[in-house]
C-alpha cells in the first residue's frame, strides 16, 4: 500500500508543477512557452492559447492533484470517495487521449513530426500523459 501513495504523491507533484508553469504563462511568462505549442510544418503556432484559457489549464491541474490527493482517502470526512473515483476516471482519460493525440499536431499518433514541438512531444509531453494515464488507472486499481 506504500508504493501507491508513493505514485499518489508523485502524480500530485506533477499536477502541481504543471499547474504552476501554466500559472507562470499566464501570468506574462516565457520561459519555455515556445517549445509547448503544437506548431505547422514551417514552425507557425497551430493557435496562441490566451490568459484565461492557460489558467483554466492551471485550475484543471491544480484540480486533478487535489482529485488524485483525496485518492488516499484524506477527503472522506467531507465527500464521498465515490466523486473522487469518479474524478481519477476523468484523469486517466483525458491523459489517455492526450497521449493518443489528434492524429495531426500532438500525441503518439500526430502526422506533423520534426518541428521543435513534435519532438519534444514525442520524448516529453506524450509519454507523460501516458505515464500519468496509467499510473491514475494503476491508483484506481488499488
């Protein structure tokens, strides 16, 4: 039972820091945000997220480290663990889609391929997503 809250942890780590860069860009941020938009062949932004859309992003995941948090039951007392189940079926399939992709720009299965984006998609950002698909389906099993 350990090693589950060691991916718990792990998972909520991830959701945080994530959270908190989308915070970073929304906030006039640089740092990194040309290597994360999905990109055309000649290096275009396929679209330019603004500031509500990147801390919408942030609050979603700031919410799925809370949802994975309350995974170890710490929520009990006040929700019933049947909406925190609920919320980890969510996670692991929007990371399973994002890891799948759009079968164009992004994910495993993206046409688009050698742009900065692509690449860092393909050694990154994809087997992330599925990383964290399947160890939130792995916290479910538990």
């Amino acid at each position: 039972m350990i090693g589950i809250h060691i991916i718990i942890g792990i998972n909520t780590l991830i959701f945080l820091s994530l959270s908190c860069i989308h915070l970073y860009w929304a906030f006039g941020g640089t740092w990194g945000s040309t290597a994360v938009i999905p990109t055309n062949t000649n290096e275009q932004p396929a679209f330019m997220p603004g500031k509500f859309i990147t801390l919408v992003v942030a609050f979603g995941l700031f919410s799925f480290a809370v949802i994975t948090v309350g995974s170890a039951g710490i929520f009990n007392q006040w929700i019933e663990y049947h909406y925190v189940r609920v919320g980890m079926w969510g996670i692991t399939t929007i990371f399973y889609l994002r890891a799948v992709g759009d079968f164009k720009l992004m994910g495993f299965s993206k046409r688009i391929k050698g742009t900065t984006f692509a690449d860092n998609d393909t050694k990154y950002y994809s087997p992330l997503c599925l990383y964290l698909g399947t160890s939130t389906l792995l916290i479910l099993m538990m």
